[in-house]
C-alpha cells in the first residue's frame, strides 16, 4: 500500500502537468512586446532569453537555435536595413560569414520583407552558426529578425521562425 | 483497546530505544522494490546524461566532478559530525544520496518541464523566464525529495528514531540532488567548458553551497521524523501540523531563493546571504534543538549505567557535553600525548555505543551489555595506566 501510494504521487504530478497542458492548448501564445510598437508572438516551447532595453532587442531561443529580434528605428527600407547589418558584421575582425544574396518574401498584407540567409563563425558564439536574417516592415516601422543555430541545426527551427516572422505585431 | 500511555517525555526525556542497525537491503520489503526499481529506471536516464557530457566535453565534465567532491566531501563530514550518537547506516545514507542524485532529479525535471510548459502558456514566455523556476520546483522538487526520506522511513522504519535521523537523511537526499543539478548547471547554462564549470562552481557552490537542497530537504525531514517518533505523546495531527508547516517552510525558502528578487539588483554574494541565510540560521537552530535533546537522551541512557562498570556520573557529565568532551581531549593530549588522546575518544565512543545497547536490552545483565561494560573499562584502565604511569625505577632514583 505505501509503495501504491508513493508511486501514485511520483506519476500524479508530470500528469497533472500533463493534464493540464491539455487543458491549455488551446490557450494562445501571448505576444512578447519588443518595443510599444513591435511584438513578437513565440512558437510553444520558445523560452524568452532576455531583453536588451539600450537596443531595443529580445531574445527568444529553442535547444540551439535563437531569435533575435529588435526595432531598426530610422531605417530607410528593409533591403537597405538588412545591408547595414551584413555590412556591420561582415566590417567585424571577428567575424567570419559568408551571406547569401537578398530575397523579397511575403510577409503578409501590407508588408514587405526582404531576408538572406548566412553561415560563419561570431567570436561571441562558441562554434559555427547558420541563420537567416530578415527585415520586415509595416507602417513605418522596420523589425529585423536574426536567427541562428548550430551548423546544420538550423532547418530544425525554420519552421518556427518564418510563423514567428509572418505573426508579428506591429501597432501604429 | 490499550491506550498509548502519556509518557512524562517533557519532564524528563525517555531515552529512544536505539535498535539494532536495519540495513538498506530489505526483499521482505516491497517500499525496497520499489526504491530498486526507481533507482534503476532514473539511474539510467542519468547515467546518460552524464555520458553524453562525458563525450561531448570530457575534461570539463571531470573538473566538474571532481570540483563537486570538494563540496560533497565536506558536507557528508558536517552531516556524520552531527549524527553523533546513533550513526545511521552507510548502505541507508549511500541510498538517502542516491534517491536524490537520481529519483528525484529525473523525475523532477520532467515534471518541472511540463509545469513550466504550463505557465509559459498561461503567462507568457517572459513571465515564464522569470517566474517559472520559482513556481514549479520548489513545490515538485521538495515532494519528490520528501518522498526519498519516507522511502527510507518505509524501509528502516526503526532507523528513523529520532530528529537528528530525519535531518541526516534528509540532508543526504538533499546533497545528492544538489550535487547532480550543479552539473547539469555546469555543463548547460554555464557553458560545459573549463571557464563555465569554474563560473558555475563560483556561483552555485562557493557563493550559494551553503544554503539549497541540503538545508531544503533536512529541515522537510526533521518533520517527518517528528511526525513518526511522537507516535505515543503527541497527538495526531499536531505531528501533521509539524511535519507540514516544516515541509511548506522548505518550499517557501526554495521559492524565495528561486524567485527573480535581489538578483540582478545586488552583488552576488550579497543576494546568497540575503536569501539564504534566514533559512540556514533556522535550520542551525533546529539542529541545536536536536542535538541537545540527543544529549538529554544520552544522559538518560547512560545514567542507568552508572557504577555498572562501563561509566561514572563524572563521565557521563562529560560526555552529554561536547564542549566539556573537546576540551578534555585537549587537556589530555596536552598532559599524556596524542595516544591517550585517541584512547579516550575511542573510551568516550564505546561509552555512546553502551547508551545504544543499553536501550536495545531490556535485562541488565544481558550479554552484549555485559560486553561493552567490560570494553569501556578495559579502555578506563588502559587510559588511566597510560595517563599516570607507575614511577619508573631506573634511574629514577637518587
């Protein structure tokens, strides 16, 4: 009987929790505000990694793969904001990567968006990435989103990133 | 009906009945089975972690190790110390540490993933990140440790006979799960090379091992040693009162130390201290209080044994006084050597252990009584001889 009784405990509580994530599924994921403008909406199992209030930037990340979004405040347009960042880092000592060339994308009614994707080394991760930056812009505002995993990692978070993308919020 | 008979405990304490050492192995047993098999079946979810560790960074994965015996060594050696009277028995201590080390963890960080996958939905992911961590594992995490220290109980239950037992095993459990957490610490968040496990060592052990699960999980098992050694003179549900309000205190500090206060606003080593030490003076407290009532059990035990041979009054004064005990040790050293001293430690050992006997056995001239009796004078005489040897007749004199 105490054996029953301990065992009982020991597997009521993960499916309690599982229970109850049935219970919350249908539960949207609640946006994550980047600036008073901007919001990003996370994938489940995203877990938010910090917030850079200088830069105006979060971070969300998933295993290996990260996010990175932020608001480019002043840019002109998203093909000339996504030059500016490959331009910076590719002007970095430190950093080794090689870019692809820019591609429009769809990003919804009344947006538009341009991304590249990359590959290299940046001196403040500690082993090779590959990743797409994108640039998305609506109603004057610009967001850029870098996102990066681990060589070969990245197809794993792909599918999150471009729903994350295509969700944002973006408020007048 | 036989009614439990209210025992004058308050008044003058009734020494516990020190039994015979039960030990882990117990196939009669099925709450040993069913430690068995959890052992097993968490041992290798662990064990695979750690091998994965092992491959994919080996030298870190070792400093990790071999830094958490520098912690582990010390706290095993506190917890020894302070179980001075009735050591528990290693097979059941070894066990008390692997529960936590493995049971425990595994089960928790499933259980903490799936809660937190939880809140995350309810909340939202940056409400998550700081709040997550304060609000699933103290509460998972102390149930499943508090669970190792009743799993013990229900193995042994004689092993558990007084407060001291309660925070050995629970302290025990507590360390294992600590120690294993550290490298799942060292080798994940903190980066799993050489400068991250040394980071990770800084902050969770040199700035925070004084407090965490070793205290969390002592102070839930002195309540449930009280719970089940008041039986006969406390009522019911005062011992569910006790045995709950210290198992709510455990998790109420796990949540403070886990909570997002103090962190980011004060230096580090200012933050351990200010959420960690109000928990770990009152464990000291209560630890106090435990000792001192093992000193009056002690007392009561050996006063029956008195110029029976195996001790005297003046001894027995001694010996419920660890402070008086020290210092006789030294004057003794300081008088006849460091012999003498280790013979009357050894004298002052075997006169605890004839306490033990001396509750085991109802009869007082019963054989294993009669034994110690006779060890401890044989000490006494050996002691005393070595203490004022005769005068030496050569060249002594003239």
């Amino acid at each position: 009987m105490p054996s029953f009784l301990i065992l009982s405990l020991m597997l009521a509580i993960p499916m309690g929790a599982a229970f109850a994530e049935a219970l919350t599924e249908d539960v949207p994921m609640q946006p994550v505000q980047v600036t008073e403008r901007l919001a990003v909406v996370p994938r489940p199992s995203w877990e938010f990694g910090g917030r850079d209030e200088e830069l105006r930037a979060i971070l969300l990340s998933r295993g290996s793969g990260s996010l990175y979004v932020w608001e480019a405040p002043g840019a002109t347009s998203p093909a000339a904001q996504l030059r500016l960042v490959l331009d910076g880092w590719e002007g970095e000592p430190d950093v080794q990567i090689v870019a692809g060339p820019p591609v429009s994308f769809d990003a919804g009614p009344g947006r538009s968006g341009v991304r590249a994707t990359y590959a290299g080394t940046f001196p403040d991760v500690g082993y090779p990435v590959e990743g797409q930056l994108a640039v998305v812009e609506a109603s004057g505002t610009i967001a850029v989103f870098d996102a990066w995993a681990g060589e070969g990692e990245f197809r794993a978070i792909a599918g999150d990133v471009a729903a994350m993308i295509r969700d944002v919020r973006f408020s007048p | 009906m036989t009614v439990a008979p209210q025992t004058t405990a308050r008044r003058a304490p009734v020494a516990p009945r020190w039994r015979y050492q039960r030990r882990l192995w117990a196939p009669r047993n099925a709450v040993f089975w069913l430690f068995a098999g959890l052992v097993a079946l968490a041992g290798v979810f662990t064990l695979v972690d750690h091998a994965l560790f092992v491959m994919s960074a080996p030298a870190a994965s070792a400093l990790s190790w071999a830094l958490l015996a520098l912690y582990i060594v010390p706290v095993v050696l506190v917890v020894r110390a302070l179980d001075l009277y009735e050591r528990e028995p290693t097979s059941l201590m070894v066990a008390a540490f692997v529960w936590g080390a493995t049971v425990a963890i595994a089960f928790s960080s499933i259980a903490n993933v799936a809660w937190g996958d939880v809140i995350t939905r309810l909340g939202g992911v940056e409400f998550s990140a700081e709040w997550s961590a304060a609000m699933t594992a103290p509460v998972i995490e102390e149930i499943y440790k508090y669970l190792g220290v009743i799993v013990i109980y229900l193995i042994a239950r004689t092993e558990i006979d007084d407060l001291m037992d309660g925070f050995v095993f629970g302290a025990l459990v507590g360390l294992g799960f600590s120690v294993v957490e550290d490298v799942y610490y060292f080798m994940g968040p903190f980066g799993g090379d050489i400068t991250g496990v040394l980071q990770g060592f800084w902050v969770r052990v040199i700035a925070s091992g004084l407090y965490g699960h070793v205290l969390y999980t002592g102070l839930s098992g002195i309540g449930l040693a009280y719970f089940v050694t008041h039986r006969d003179d406390r009522p019911f549900a005062r011992r569910v009162l006790v045995a709950l309000s210290l198992l709510l205190l455990a998790m109420a500090a796990h949540f403070f130390w886990n909570a997002p206060w103090f962190w980011a606003e004060l230096p580090l080593l200012v933050a351990t201290t200010l959420k960690g030490m109000p928990l770990l003076l009152f464990v000291v407290l209560a630890v106090r209080l435990a000792r001192r009532r093992e000193h009056r059990w002690l007392r009561v035990a050996l006063e029956r044994e008195v110029d029976r041979g195996g001790v005297s009054q003046a001894e027995v004064d001694v010996l419920a006084d660890p402070g008086r005990r020290k210092a006789l040790r030294k004057a003794t050293r300081r008088a006849a050597g460091k012999d003498a001293e280790r013979l009357l430690s050894r004298l002052h050992r075997e006169q605890i252990n004839l306490a033990m006997v001396a509750t085991r056995v109802d009869d007082p001239v019963a054989p294993d009584l009669l034994k110690q009796r006779a060890l401890c004078e044989s000490l006494r005489t050996e002691l005393h001889r070595r203490s004022f040897p005769p005068p030496s007749t050569e060249g002594s004199a003239g």
